[in-house]
C-alpha cells in the first residue's frame, strides 16, 4: 500500500535487501540445523554402553572411550576447583577493595588480553611452563585450562557483584562489622548466580577445549583414580575424537564421541540459559 | 582490636595478589614467548625466517621460511570474512529489527550453539562432508585445501559476529529510527541507513573479534587443510596455517626445529596482540 509509491530504485533496494537478511537468516539456522542432526545421526548409532565402559584393546581390537571420560572429568574438576577461589578473589578484589583507578583498568585490560589468545598459544606456554617442570600429565593441562578459564570466572562473578546493593553493604558496616565479614556474609552470597554462570561457562569450554591439551596433558588411554590421573598424561574426549579421526581414521568412534560432545554442548546451553532466567527473575521479584 | 585490623591487611594483600594473577600471566605468557621465540629468529635471520618461501624443517640442509604460513593465515582470515562477515551482518539485522521475540530468542540460542560447539566437531565434519565435497564439485586430486578452510572458519567466526552485531544494534537508541520512519522512510532503509550506520563501531569490534577467531583457530583447520607447507598459490592448494604450523611439529621437534616453531607463536602472538587492540579500540568508541 505504501510501497506502491515508492520509486523503482527505493523498491529494489527494499526487495534486495529483505531476501538477502532472509537468505542470511535460513543460511544460520539450516547450517546449526544440519550440524545438529548430521553429528547425531553419524554419532549415535555408534554409542554403545561397549565403547563407553572401556579401555580401547589390543587384544580385542576395539576402542573404548571410557578413560577419554575420566580424564575430562578429572580435568573439569582440577580446573574448576583452581580457577574458582582465583577468578570470584579477582572479582572481589575489583569491585570491593580496588579504589585505584588505573589498577582496575590494568587488571581488567589483562583478562580481556586473556580471553583473546587462541588456545594453541596456552598449549604452548602450558607445555612450556607446566609440562616441562611436571611432566605431560592431566593436571599440566588443568593448569593451562586454569589460565584460559580466569577471564569467564571473573567477568561472571563481577557482573552479580554489581547488582548487590551498596545498602546491604553499608548496613553491615554500620552494625559494626569489618570489610572481611561483610564480604564473607554479605558480599559472596550475593555471588553465587555469577559463580554458578561462570562454572557452566567454563565446564562448555573446557569441554570443547583440544589445542591447549594436546602437549599438555598428551595422548594416553589408560583408566586411573582421580590422584593418579591427575597425574598421569590421558587424552580428553576432544584429544581422542582428534586423533581417532585424524590419525586412525576410526570415524566411527571419532562420530561417536562427536555426538557425546554435541550433547553435552545443548545440555550446557540450556542449563546456562536456564540458570540466567532463573537469577532474573529472582533479582526483579 | 589489633588484631583484627592484622588480619584484615593480612586479607587485603591476599585479594590484591588474586586481582594481579591475571597481569602476571599476561606478563608470563608475553615474557615466555618473547624469550623462547627469539632466538631462532636471531639464529635464522630476520628477513629469512619472515620471507623465506620455504619451509623445511627436517631436511639435511633446514630452511626455516614461514612466509607460507603467514600468507596463508591472511588469505584464510580473509576468506572466511569474506564469506562469514555479510552473513552473519545479514542475519544480526534481520534478528535485531525484524524477527518475532520468539524467533529472535530461538535463533540466538541456535547461535550459542554454534558457538559452543568444539573445534574438534567441526573439523570432523569439515573432514568428511567439505573435504570429498570439494573433491567432487571442483574435480581437484585432494579436497583438503585452503577452501575447505576458509569455509570452515566462516561457519565457526559466525557466532561472534552475529551476537556481537545484535548488542550494537539492539543498543541504537529507538528516537533514531523514529525519527527516521516519521521522515518516510520505510523500515527497511532504516534498518540500513540509521541503525546500521549508528552501531557501526560495535559492528567493527564484531569483524574484528572475527579475525582473531579466525587467525587463532588450529584444530579445525588442521584437519581440513591439508598440512602441507605449500604457498598458498591457489584456493585448492593444501596449505599450513601460522596454528597448524605450531602443533604439527610439536611432538616430534628438538633443537632449532623446535626454537622455530616457539618463534611461529610468537609471530601469531603479535598478529593477536595488534588485533586484540584494535577490538580495544572499536569497543571504546562503541561506548563512548
């Protein structure tokens, strides 16, 4: 009705534009589309309760992937639990105690370097700064995760802290506590949504993370306990969905442990959107 | 009462020192590369190790020329922006301006997908849908190319770019577009003539963050381009990346072989360290 009195160059224009965003749009969405379902199809099928309670044999001749698990388990931990009293004590110290201007700037200039540097460049200073002195082994690769993880930490944990109101604080000085007891009664309550944020945040890129493990923690296949396996080289899911599919060319397993990591990836992205909306709500109530 | 003052210093140094880890490990990181990663270039020589057109480094007589793989990284970079940076600018305003709530929200959680997905995946796909596909469209002996990188870090620079494009254009303040509408422009010219223009600063941040996805990646494009140290010469050619570079040789080098491949990431390093301040620079314009 109102397009009928547009010149011819305005309706070209309009019309060139309107299907490019739309072909644009589809494109996206076919192309996560077709990921998805491409992944789960090839992977599934190949995931039996076989390949996911063993140890690949020499005897038997069949891969299993089951201390590909544990060792992403031991890493999610270990790294967890190290970069977590790191990150939320940066995030305290930023927003509760820093009162210089130009400190702040730098810390915060350096997380953000942090979170720039591609992986392959912590696997390399990880070998160089854990694996040489420890030797390849899990806990070398939990400390290179550890680096790249401070940034996620720290920025989750400081964006709840902001939105704990300076009144709680002020009426806990003014009952006479000091700055140390107001933070651990009034200040980390308050930071659990971002700690949690952060930690989901962090599990998916630990999850996804290859280049920085592959001369940090190495390539072994063998099943350990947690101490042992921290420290003892293993490969994660990504490590071995690498090299099975690169080196063996086992394109099964490599599908297999595809598929694993795709679901664990939705799985992470629902519980982060989940966790959000969940801490909105109760922050407007 | 002294006491407790004691331990309060006592726990305000302890949080000081958690506040600088970062600083240090930027200083770490930056001081370990430079250490490690000069010497070669000293032993090699500048002007040879940056436009030596030859790498090989387990020859009787090794040359070390990485020119290969920086031209590579350029080339790949740029492919993949070529490609990714109109799609994902497309999809942002059409997410942003157009799109139903319940579209919008959709698809930013399949664009989070996208983003989450490991490197390892899409490198595995990439392997055995792109690779035999270039082989058979393009009718080329070997599929694993530069093109079958750069569509890759196309696909995996896409999810930076669209989210990062939709906050610059969500935060263009509605009077603009008002403004606009009541002068008789239709919403489409709008979009593309106001909006677009108002949030170009974050729009730069988001090809930026681009690149340095792009110039950073190693897996993926491991595993589809093919590793051979050629010069990129054509989009068929199997190629090393600055990344791939780094990690293939890894396991297996020592002596200046090894010094070498240090020196690699620390030219990768500074190509990060030049983008990373440009991102700077976007992001402040962006908020001021």
């Amino acid at each position: 009705m109102l397009n009928t009195s547009l010149s011819k160059k305005r309706k070209i224009f309009e019309i060139t534009l309107k299907l490019l965003m739309y072909i644009s749009t589809g494109l996206t969405a076919s192309l996560v589309l077709f990921l998805l379902l491409y992944v789960l199809v090839q992977g599934l099928p190949n995931v039996t309760w076989e390949l996911l309670s063993t140890k690949p044999s020499y005897i038997t001749e069949r891969i299993g992937i089951l201390p590909d698990i544990l060792n992403t388990v031991y890493l999610v931990i270990a790294a967890l639990l190290i970069v977590l009293p790191l990150g939320v004590g940066a995030a305290i110290y930023l927003t509760e105690y820093a009162t210089d201007k130009k400190v702040v700037g730098m810390i915060e200039y350096a997380a953000e370097t942090l979170s720039g540097i591609p992986s392959i460049i912590y696997g390399l200073v990880g070998m160089l700064l854990f694996s040489n002195s420890m030797g390849t082994c899990l806990l070398a690769g939990a400390l290179t995760l550890v680096i790249m993880n401070l940034p996620t930490i720290m920025r989750t944990t400081q964006e709840s802290l902001k939105t704990v109101p300076r009144s709680y604080r002020e009426g806990a000085f003014g009952l006479g506590a000091g700055k140390w007891r107001v933070i651990r009664t009034v200040v980390l309550p308050g930071c659990v949504d971002g700690v949690i944020t952060g930690c989901i945040l962090s599990v998916g890129r630990i999850l996804g993370e290859s280049a920085a493990l592959l001369f940090t923690a190495g390539f072994a296949h063998a099943v350990n306990g947690f101490i042992d396996g921290l420290a003892s080289p293993g490969a994660s899911l990504t490590v071995a969905l690498y090299v099975y599919a690169k080196e063996q060319g086992e394109f099964g397993v490599a599908f297999a442990i595809a598929a694993i990591l795709m679901l664990l990836t939705v799985l992470i992205n629902f519980a982060a959107s989940l966790v959000q909306k969940h801490f909105e709500k109760r922050r407007n109530v | 009462m002294k006491k407790n003052q004691m331990i309060e210093k006592i726990i305000h140094g302890i949080f000081l020192i958690l506040g600088l880890i970062t600083v240090g490990c930027v200083l770490v990181i930056t001081v370990y590369l430079i250490i490690s990663g000069l010497p070669a270039i000293f032993e090699i020589g500048f002007a040879d190790f940056i436009f030596g057109k030859e790498w090989a480094s387990t020859a009787s007589k090794p040359l070390y020329g990485i020119l290969p793989f920086i031209l590579t990284s350029v080339y790949g970079t740029i492919g993949a922006i070529i490609i990714g940076v109109p799609i994902g600018f497309m999809t942002a305003v059409y997410l942003s301006k157009m799109a139903s709530p319940k579209v919008k929200s959709s698809m930013q959680s399949a664009v989070s997908l996208l983003a989450g997905i490991p490197s390892v995946v899409y490198g595995l796909v990439g392997m055995l849908v792109l690779v035999p596909g270039i082989r058979k469209l393009f009718h080329v002996p070997d599929g694993a190319s530069l093109l079958a990188a750069i569509l890759v870090l196309a696909v995996m620079i896409l999810p930076s770019i669209i989210k990062m494009s939709i906050t610059a254009l969500d935060a263009v303040p509605k009077e603009y577009e008002d403004a606009s509408l009541a002068l008789g422009a239709t919403p489409i010219e709008t979009y593309f003539k106001v909006s677009v223009p108002a949030a170009k600063s974050g729009i730069a941040a988001a090809v930026v963050l681009g690149v340095g996805r792009a110039i950073g990646e190693a897996m993926a494009v491991m595993m589809v381009a093919g590793n051979v140290p050629n010069m990129p010469d054509s989009l068929f050619q199997s190629v090393r990346f600055l990344t791939t570079a780094v990690s293939s040789e890894m396991a297996y080098s020592s002596g200046l072989q090894q010094k070498a491949l240090f020196s690699i990431a620390l030219v990768l390093f500074i190509f990060i360290m030049l983008i990373n301040a440009s991102l700077n620079f976007f992001l402040k314009r962006e908020r001021d």
